[in-house]
C-alpha cells in the first residue's frame, strides 16, 4: 500500500523536480531575441531566463529589455505626474 502511494507521488514529483532542479540547461539555447547560441564554450555562457518561462535572452538583450522597461515605466510616471492637458 504504501509502496503504491509512494510511487504515484514520486511519479508527479520527478516531472516537476526536473523543471526546477537544473537552472542552467545542459544544451546549449538560443537567445529569444537575437538567436545567439548561449552556453558552455560560447560567446554568452549565462542564459538569463525570462518570466512565465518564455525561454533565455543573452545578457545583451536582457540589458536592452531592462532599459526599455526603465524607460517605459519613466514615461507612465511623466504622463501620470503631468496634466492630462
Ligand atoms: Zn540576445
């Protein structure tokens, strides 16, 4: 009985573990964004993962996003802060 059960749970569990359990994937991956290859004996060695798991960005189009998503969230500031007309 209890061998059962466990097997059921380990089942679900190793699906789940292998997302989580390696942060860095062992093959190499494309940049989403620029399609540079990005791992071990490449130009970019640390893939930077995105949100919602959409995939790697290299650090290059990481800093880009960064800065357009600074830049996007001083503009909603300014159009909040000045009048509306
Ligand atoms: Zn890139």
């Amino acid at each position: 009985m209890i061998e059962t059960s466990e097997r059921e749970r380990g089942a679900g569990r190793k699906e789940a573990m292998r997302e989580h359990g390696s942060p860095q994937p062992a093959r190499p991956i494309h940049c989403r964004i620029c399609t540079i290859i990005i791992g071990r004996g490449y130009e970019e060695k640390r893939p930077i993962p995105l949100t919602h798991g959409r995939g790697f960005v290299c650090w290059q189009c990481y800093a880009s996003i960064r800065r357009q998503a600074a830049r996007r969230a001083a503009e909603r500031q300014e159009a909040e802060d000045a009048p509306a007309r």
